[in-house]
C-alpha cells in the first residue's frame, strides 16, 4: 500500500472514531500501568498494538509495537511494563488495516515518597487467588500476586497530599474505589474512580456529632443499597467528680448526682456510626452516648486523662439488619440491630486484657461470614507471648451475651527480636468465597497472607521499606490491606 494511500485510510478512520469515545483520552496522564482500553466501533476481530514511546509517523510506530492485544469487544484491559513512560497505541482490523488515529498518553511515576520507598515483598508466591491483586494503606497503592506495583492514589486538591493519612482502601460493589483521608485538620471521607475522580465526599457537617465535625475515622463502606457507612466521633461534655474516698467517675454533664468536689467539665470521645445516601444526607445513625451507662465508666486516682474506648470499625450485616460496632479498649464489640439501634448483646462485656482466657483482646477489623459468624483480628493482647490470631466465633447455645470459637489460626511470624507493644493497633481479615482469609497483621508486624480453612497458607508477602543508610529492606507494619480477588472483579475496576 501507498504511504498516500495509507494517511488516506488514517484520516476517514479518523473522521469517525473521534465521534466515538477513546479511553484512554489523547493525552492522558495515567497514574496506572493496569489500563482499560475502549475502542468503539469496528465489525469482526480486531487488535490493539501498543508501543513505548511516542510516534506520529505510522512506520515508525509499526517498527516499535511490543504488545499485541486480541480485541474480542470494545473494551480490555492491559498491562503495561512500566511506570514514567509515554505510550502509543491503535487499532487494526482483521484485514490488518488501521482503525483510527494514532493515540498517546503517559503513565506517571509514583511521586509520594512513601509509594517510592516501600514495596510489598512476596516470599510464597500463591497456590490459590492467582489473579488477585492488594491494595496497601500504608502504600497508597495496588500490587499483583508478585508484587508488582499497578496502580497508586494520587493526589486530589485539598483531599489527598503526600502527608495524608490514608486508611481503609478497598473496592466497591460497583467497580469504585473508597477510602478516608486524613490531610492536615481535616478528616475526609471519599468514593473515588480509577482514574482518581472524587465521586462521593461524606459533607462533615456535625449534623449527628453537634459539633463542626463528624470525625470520620477508620472504615468507610459503600453498601449494597448505593449507602455510605462509616465510623465517627462525637464529643461529649462530661463531669469528672471524686468523692471523699478518693475515688473518681465520670457523669454526662447534664446528669447525675450532685457535683462532688472538685468537679471539671471536659469533652470525652464517644464512638458513632453513620449512614449517608448518596446526596450526603444522614439517613441513620447510631450514638455511643446515647448507649452511655455511667456504671461502666468507673476510673479511678489518676486514670482521668485515658478514657477513649477507641472504636476501631464495625461491620453491618445488611441481609440480617445487625450492626456490630467493636471497641479495642474495652476488648468488646456490640451488637446492634438496625434501624432500632438498640444494643442486642455486649460481647466480651467485663473482660480486660489482662484476662489471659479472653476469647479476644484489643481486637480489630471484625465481619460476618457467609454463615452468619463472627470473624476478626484479635491482637491478643492478653498473652504477648503469643502471636496474634485470626478467629471465628459462634453465639454459644442458650447463653447470647457468649461467644463460642469455632476455629482459629495464629500465624508464625518471625519476631526478628521485636517485643510486641502492651496497646495493639491495625490488622485486618477478610473472608473469602471459598472460606479461606486474606489477613494483614497489625503492629509489630508487617506480614499478609491467604490461609485456607484447612489452615494451609496460600500465598504470604511481608511489607517493606528501604532504609537508605543501612542499604537494606527493613520490615514494616500498616493500618489495613484489601483484596480484590479475581480478574472478572478486576476488569470491573479498570473498565469501569
């Protein structure tokens, strides 16, 4: 073919597929190497070609072509083999003749510091879940079964900065990403696309807390009804009275017996539970204050500055209407049915860490298996001679404030001459389809793995960092871990 002929054939492909939507757009800055293609139009069989670099003239590009990817519909998702570069691309139909223009756009590096400088380690590569792939908090980034970094957050004007906080990233039903951002001051709560487009942002505007914030904190989940669930907090002002034998209490400001001397109103932290339809608008909620028994809130001598009974997550069983809030202080997670809001059962209700035959201690990141289980994280605290484990707990027959375990695994970590600390933060577990669990450790470790229900390990991987002085990867911990755990589930995030 002529080269006339041929710029002929480029310019009338041209004429009509720049009616047509091109993803990804001509100039597009990709913060991705995982990239969702749509080529509209076009009958029969046909290919997209990708070559690094960038090219105007057909030839050339022709010469430079490394990936050849069968397009069975308009739509498919490839993977590029590396971050900082431009890339071009077209289509060619079954007779080998280009479809289109030629196309051009730039996959960016990571510029967050700490996206460059940590990496997800894998020391068994996966027996099971070959296709999933990990969203990291502390990473800010999703990683294959190997490893290998293939997308990360970037950062979004007045949201999400190189310092931010970012916890609970994980994906949506709908093919979404959500998250909470911590930046500055300001706690957001955000639904995201792919390409980094806010969706949804929770307004923040104290309307349950009664303050200037809602403080949102921990877990965001976007329900099967298109709701948001997340975890706040509201200050509430309380009494600090001591009676003549020197023993102190705390009492709602409002409430109570006459003040004992000496008496000061301070704000204490009591945990919510918000649900936000998609225009922003409290549709429910559930306060802690409002479960408030001042019985429970005995401290005595000088304990006045620690009272937070940290609500670290909750988790809601949308098809049963119970809303299971846990508490890591208290080692306690209540059951609340919805939309009363009554407290159903307390469990763990009494237990302290120090009690070594708890069945949970400073526990996190709790859900409900497809039985209708319990499951969490229980840092088990309460012998930190032991690793902390992943359990699934049954109501006991006839007594409902008891929990009975049914199954647990303690993963042997290598404590490398760590001590674990006397406070447990972060961990997280989540069942999948076949009842294995995909877990993260919490602090002091930095592990993720599969472990099946025979308690065989699938897949496991360590998060690291490069300390520069040293010249060495040194293990470190994070907040939480998702997974995604298919192709099909992946093609809905990258195509969406």
């Amino acid at each position: 073919m002529s080269r006339l002929a041929y710029s002929l054939i480029l310019l009338l492909c041209t004429s009509v597929t720049c009616r047509a939507q091109i993803v990804p757009a001509e100039g597009s800055k990709l913060t991705y190497r995982l990239v969702g293609f749509s080529v509209p139009g076009g009958n029969g069989q046909r290919t997209l070609e990708i070559a690094e670099g960038t090219y105007n003239n057909i030839y050339e590009f022709e010469q430079r072509v490394a990936i050849h990817e069968l397009l069975k519909a308009t739509h498919c998702m490839v993977l590029l083999p590396a971050f900082g570069r431009d890339y071009t691309w077209s289509c060619k139909g079954a007779d080998g003749k280009p479809q289109g223009a030629l196309h051009h756009f730039t996959v960016l590096n990571p510029t967050n510091p700490v996206a460059l400088a940590n990496r997800i380690n894998v020391t068994q590569l996966p027996l099971a879940y070959k296709d999933a792939h990990v969203f990291s908090d502390q990473n800010r980034a999703l990683y294959d079964m190997s490893g290998n970094m293939v997308w990360f957050l970037p950062d979004i004007e007045g949201l999400i900065d190189e310092k931010s906080d970012i916890r609970d990233l994980k994906m949506t039903s709908r093919g979404t990403i959500t998250l909470l951002s911590k930046t500055g001051t300001k706690d957001f709560a955000l639904e995201i696309s792919y390409d980094g487009k806010v969706l949804w942002k929770g307004p923040d505007d104290g309307k349950v807390s009664g303050g200037t914030t809602e403080g949102y904190h921990h877990v965001l989940t976007r329900l099967n009804n298109g709701h948001y669930m997340v975890c706040g907090t509201q200050q509430v002002k309380m009494q600090w009275r001591k009676d003549a034998a020197g023993d102190s209490s705390l009492w709602l400001a409002e409430k109570g017996p006459g003040v004992m001397s000496p008496a000061s109103t301070i704000a204490i932290p009591f945990a919510t539970v918000i649900e936000y339809d998609t225009k922003g608008n409290v549709v429910w909620s559930w306060k802690q204050s409002d479960d408030f028994v001042k019985e429970e809130q005995q401290h005595h001598k000088n304990i006045r500055a620690k009272f937070d009974d940290h609500q670290n997550g909750f988790c809601f069983d949308e098809r049963n209407k119970m809303l299971y809030v846990s508490f890591r202080d208290k080692s306690e997670i209540l059951k609340i049915n919805y939309p009363e809001g009554r407290t159903m059962v307390r469990y763990g209700y009494g237990q302290t860490p120090a009690n070594s035959d708890a069945l949970f201690s400073e526990q996190h990141s709790i859900g409900i298996t497809a039985r209708g289980e319990l499951y969490l994280y229980n840092n088990n605290i309460c012998n930190l001679d032991a690793p902390p484990t992943i359990e699934i707990l049954r109501d006991a027959s006839g007594t409902p404030a008891k929990l009975k375990k049914i199954w647990e695994y303690a993963y042997p970590v290598d404590m490398k001459g760590m001590k674990r600390p006397p406070v447990a933060n972060w961990g997280n577990v989540t069942e999948l389809p076949d009842g294995a669990m995909f877990v993260s450790t919490g602090l002091p470790y930095g592990n993720l793995f599969i472990v099946s229900k025979d308690k065989k390990i699938l897949w496991g991987a360590v998060l690291q960092h490069w300390n520069d002085s040293a010249k060495k990867w040194d293990d470190i911990s994070q907040y939480r871990a998702s997974i995604i755990i298919s192709k099909k589930q992946l093609e809905e995030l990258v195509l969406h």
